[in-house]
C-alpha cells in the first residue's frame, strides 16, 4: 500500500438516512482498494474520531502516513487527535472545483492549470508556476491562502 489514504462519506438516501464513511488506498499498481467503512448517522466529530480510532488498529500511525479529503472539519480534527504523526492533505480535485468558484471567466481552464501546477514535483519549478498562477487569479490566490498551506509548501495534494 502507498501511505495515502483517502477517506470521505457519502450520504445514504434511504429511510434510514445516516452516512456511508470510508477509506481507501492505491497500490504500487495504481490499483484502488477499501480499508474500512462504516454506516454512521452522521459526519460528527465523535464519529469521525471513532472511525480513525478504529482504523488505527489495522493502519497504525506513522509520519510517513498521508491523509487525503475533502475539507470537512469533523474529518481534519479527527485526524490530528487520533494520527498524531500523520499528515492531512487537500485532494487536489475538490480544489480546482472550488478554484472554478473564484474566477468569472474560463473555469475550466484556470481549474485545470490548478490542477497541472498542483502535480509539479519540483519545489523550484512548483513555486514559478504557483507565483505566476497568484498574479494571474488574485481571488483565486486569496482563497487559497486562507484554506491551504500552499504558500509554505506544506500542503500535499492526491490528484484524482
């Protein structure tokens, strides 16, 4: 297994309502398989906790260990109280959707170039793009300052 799992809920439209939790991860062969689900009755912080408490017993904690989701706060807290030497990532898909909110012309493009520049291994190379990228989408820039580590280079992106 890569040490980056992905976790997210889904919500059950049943009688029964609740959420479908779960986590996932790719192997070496680009092949995706579940770790664990639960059914749960909503995306709380104590279910959220419970979850990765419980995950902790078959993955343990490690700072080789990346988590990846989208930005619920319930999730990203549980992370940090239950993996304490885990890190926490954005995926890089959910960004580029909220990105395309922040511009008014040619979403999909500037998404894209998100996206793009958000695969960039090279910290010199990423930080050009990223800079020019700032200059070119001032709103898009602010908004990911205020929700992403990106400017120190401490956030880890999972492209979808």
């Amino acid at each position: 297994m890569r040490k980056v799992i992905i976790v997210d809920a889904t919500f059950l439209k049943t009688i029964y309502k609740g959420v479908l939790i779960f986590a996932i991860a790719q192997d070496l062969n680009h092949h995706h398989y579940p770790l664990a689900f639960a059914v749960a009755d909503g995306e709380k912080d104590v279910t959220w906790k419970w979850f990765f408490e419980t995950l902790k017993t078959v993955i343990p904690d490690s700072s080789e260990l990346v988590f990846i989701s989208d930005r619920k706060t319930s999730l990203i807290k549980a992370v940090a109280e239950v993996y304490l030497s885990s890190h926490y990532g954005n995926c890089v898909y959910y960004l580029s959707q909220n990105v395309r909110t922040k511009v008014t012309y040619n979403k999909e493009e500037v998404a894209k170039k998100f996206r793009q520049i958000a695969a960039i291994c090279s910290v010199s190379e990423f930080e050009h793009e990223y800079a020019d990228f700032r200059r070119r989408n001032p709103k898009v820039a602010t908004y990911l300052d205020d929700h992403t580590n990106l400017e120190n280079g401490q956030d880890v992106f999972f492209p979808e």
